[in-house]
C-alpha cells in the first residue's frame, strides 16, 4: 500500500479513536482538536495538485515550505556573519541603528575587513591635521539660469514614494528632513499629504507625470505650476531611469489604487495604472532640455534637473551637446546606480542593467568636464551609501552631494527582512498595510533619521580633516587607494582618470586612446562621435 494509503488509514482511526476518548474523557478533548485539523490538512494535500512535496508526504511536507519561509530570518540571526548579509551587511546595518539612536558606535580589536583581499579600498590621511568649515557640509544648487538655488546638505534622502512606503514612514523621513535641515525626495508617486511635514522636498516628476498630470496620462502644466509653488518644494527632478529597473515602466495593480492614491495621483480611482518605459512631453535630447526650461519657467525659478541611470554612452553625450546648442542647462542631475534600490524590479534588471554607480558617476562627471560644463551643474550621487566613508567615495569621484534610500529606511528602523513587495514589512516602513504600519512611531523615528544624518556628516567631517584637507573641493583621487590583489594597489585616478576639460568639444583625433573607447559605443554611428555634432 502507498505512503498516502497508509496516512489515511492511520488518520482515519486515529480520529475515530480521538473522537471516543475524548467523548468519555472530556480532558482529551484538545487531543480530538489536534488531530482533526491533521487529518484535514493531509487529506487536503493529497488531493491537491499544485505542489509535488505535499501530495507524496502530506502534512510533513508543509515543513519544507515553513522552513523555507523563514529563511531569511534563519540567515540574518544565526548564520551570517557581521561582514555578511545582502544587500547590506550586519556590520553596516548595526552602524547606521548605533547612528539613529546615538549609541556608542566604535568597534573593538581592529577591522574584521581582510586589507589584503581585491577591492579592498582605504584612504591616506596626513600627520598635519585640518579644521573643515561647517559650510562645506552643504552646497549651493542652481545656476546661473536659475532665480531660486537651494542649499542642499552633502547628505539627503532619495526618492521614495508613498505607497511605496507608509504614511508614517513617509511622516517619519520628512519631519526628520525637518530637523536636520536636509532635503526628501518624493519619489515619482507625487506630493502625498504625508510628504508635507515641514521638510524641504524635491518633487520627482516620472514618466507618468503622477500629480501633474491629464487623467489620460499628458504632462498638466497647469496642475505642476500650482504645486510647484508649494513653499517647501526646492528642486524639480525629471526621473529618466532608475537603477533599479532601468528602460522600464511601472504598474500599480487597480487593487491598490484606492480614493486617496488616486487623489494624490490624479489618476481614475480602481483602475491599474502603467507608468510608460519613457517620457510623452519630450522624446529627444533637445526636447529633454527645454523641458527642463518649460519647469524651470513654470515653477518661478526653482532649481530642476533629471535623472537616469547611466546607459548607451553616446546618449548622455548627445544629451549634453543639446544643451551647448540651445545654451540650457540642468540645475542638477542625479545618477542612479544599477545596483537598485527601494524599487521592485524583475530580477535580470536589478542584477544585469545598466552601469553600476561608480562607473556611471565617473563617466557623467568627466563628460561634463570633457565638454567644459562640469561648474554649471552640480551632480548628485543616488545609491548604496550607508557611512561616510562611501559617501566620501563618492565625493571624490566627482559629486557634489549624495542621496541615500536603504540608510534612512535603516535609520527609521528597517530590518532588511527582504518583505518589501509583499506589502508585509514587519516593521511598517515598506507597506500600505495599518496592522504593520501603525507600529512605526513617528516622532521617534524621525529624530532617529535626523540623527544618522548628523552623526554621519560629523564622521565624514572627522575623515576629511584626518586627511589634513581644508575643503571638499581639494579631494583629491590620488589619495584614494584600491587593492587589486595581495601586493598591488592603484589610486582613484588610475582607476577613474579624470578627462582634460574642454577636450570633447575639440576634434575626435584630440582623444586618447583610453578616451576614445571610454566615450565611444559600438552601437553608435560615426557621426555621434564626440566632437562631431558641435559644428
């Protein structure tokens, strides 16, 4: 007889005999209610005809999916180490808590890094020590084309919709954006009520136009230009791409439209909505960069600029050659890294494309230097930035300031248990759900955000002096060290070499070899070459 005949019988009498016992023996009554969900739960699994396991080992065979449920806990709790742990190890997440809470956060017995593995990266400090001036914690955004520029803090959080995360989340990140006197990006999901907290906000504007927009999807100027005159929205950010899911749109399932995201969205309530892949109101370099203007005008001046995770090379470069052309040019621009971020994505975007932040923050940097704009638009970094180490490494690559996502949901009290697309977040921050969000206390959190922000400013502010630099505009990548293998190091510079400026609008011939294959991309043309479109 099978396996499944012989539970059956087994059950059978066993829940016969339940039955009797607990008929005359009213203390096995809870014996009887035991046994009774076993018996229906193994006859459910063996006519059931989804899952393999549970038709040829019923009952038993849920153990394989409970186990598997919690594996993510079983990792994080007993088995990684503090350098393990993906997307960000213990040793990190337990900085950026010790930070939020203002805990002591010094480390006992030295580093648990191996200084001698590939990649691993220091810096050289100087024995003349220097004093950084407070001001150079922020810098100034908005050029010459610009009526209202904004100071902005070297560190601020990046784009995250409601939605996304929770009302008290959202409550939490700006009042703590209040506090310590940086800014919170909205993400593409619109100005919620929950974003309008007292904190300076830059309004993210996505490829669905999501709070100025037609119910049939066109960019409302009307509608952006009373909004952009809220008081505490600084900046305008035009979303092109995003790391997490470069090249493709979004969908918000009609169930999760309800009458307030709808509102917020101005879209049709109960209806799904398809973020498209790219822009309607512009579908050109020089459609991009007039409609920067377009905002810039409407908004009264405010800073505006754009965002994208670093693709085809030759396509930022006709980007900026448009702006040379029609002498326009964008406040700011983030970039994004491939590394993702808060956003769900399918798995091949988040781990094969587009180029990953370093490499990308490099190559926006010396193009715009290459073409000799690099001191009009300020360049912010957007990605995996969770102490002031990585922050400084981005700095010294070439941004100006850093937006982090993953540091202040840390900060607010995340756990990375890996929920945040099953609106089950058991810590309230990435979910819609009030049974899980309603746990999140917002004045609590939003000092705990204000201050991982300052103490890691303070630690940034501590390295650079320890460098004996005097500001941050002096970095310099010589002194920034990666190890290549046991013996051998290369500087920055060497691996992120800086481009002479000005020499992408002299002839192709004036570019080095390294230059050349840098800026150029087999799938282009000839004549989108550097240097080619400028005459």
């Amino acid at each position: 007889m099978s396996l499944r005949g012989w539970f059956l019988i087994g059950s059978l009498v066993a829940f016969i005999w339940a039955g009797a016992v607990s008929w005359v023996q009213p203390a096995y009554f809870t014996v009887f209610f035991v046994l009774v969900p076993l018996f229906v739960l193994g006859v459910v699994d063996m006519t059931q005809k989804t899952h393999s396991v549970r038709r040829n080992f019923p009952v038993i065979g849920n153990l394989r999916y409970f186990f598997e449920f919690i594996r993510p806990e079983l990792q994080q709790y007993f088995v990684e180490s503090d350098l393990d742990g993906r997307p960000i190890p213990r040793e990190l997440r337990s900085l950026i808590y010790q930070r939020a809470k203002g805990q002591d956060e010094s480390v006992p017995f030295g580093t648990q890094k191996d200084v001698y593995a590939e990649s691993y990266d220091w810096v050289n400090h100087s024995v003349f020590t220097s004093k950084l001036p407070e001001e150079e914690l922020r810098y100034l955004i908005g050029g010459d084309q610009c009526k209202k520029p904004y100071s902005a803090s070297r560190l601020n959080i990046s784009a995250m919709s409601y939605g996304s995360l929770s009302p008290n989340a959202i409550m939490a990140l700006n009042r703590g954006a209040q506090k310590g006197g940086f800014y919170h990006n909205t993400g593409e999901g619109g100005i919620s009520p929950y974003h309008r907290q007292g904190g300076d906000l830059v309004w993210q504007i996505g490829t669905a136009y999501f709070g100025c927009r037609t119910l049939d999807g066109e960019f409302d100027k009307e509608l952006f230009r009373k909004k952009s005159q809220f008081p505490e929205i600084k900046m305008i950010e035009i979303k092109l791409s995003q790391g997490a899911k470069p090249g493709k749109g979004g969908l918000l399932p009609a169930a999760k439209v309800s009458e307030e995201v709808a509102e917020i969205r101005n879209v049709r309530p109960h209806e799904t909505i398809i973020s498209p892949a790219s822009h309607s109101a512009f579908d050109s370099p020089d459609g991009l960069i007039h409609f920067v203007q377009h905002l810039r005008d409407l908004s009264g001046g405010k800073p505006v600029g754009f965002k994208l995770c670093v693709g085809k090379r030759p396509e930022f470069l006709e980007i900026c050659r448009a702006m040379i052309r029609n002498n326009i040019y964008p406040d700011f621009i983030t970039v994004d890294g491939s590394e993702g971020g808060t956003g769900a994505a399918p798995l091949e975007f988040t781990n094969h494309i587009g180029t990953p932040l370093n490499e990308g923050l490099h190559f926006v940097v010396e193009t715009l230097r290459g073409f000799n704009i690099r001191d009009r638009i300020r360049v912010i970094a957007s990605g995996r930035v969770f102490d002031a180490f990585q922050l400084l490494t981005k700095l010294v690559i070439g941004a100006d300031g850093v937006n982090s996502a993953r540091g202040m949901m840390m900060a607010l009290g995340c756990i990375q248990a890996l929920r945040c697309h099953t609106n089950h977040c058991p810590v309230g921050v990435a979910t819609t759900d009030k049974r899980f969000y309603k746990g999140l206390h917002i004045p609590s959190k939003a000092d705990r955000v204000a201050g991982f922000h300052e103490r890691t400013l303070h630690a940034l502010k501590a390295i650079i002096e320890a460098m004996g630099v005097k500001s941050i505009a002096n970095l310099s990548k010589r002194n920034f060290y990666r190890r290549t293998d046991s013996e051998n190091q290369d500087t920055f510079e060497q691996i992120f070499p800086s481009v002479e400026a000005g020499i992408l609008l002299k002839s192709d011939d004036k570019l080095s070899p390294y230059w050349r294959e840098f800026f150029y991309d087999d799938d282009s043309a000839a004549s989108d070459f550097p240097g080619s479109a400028l005459v």
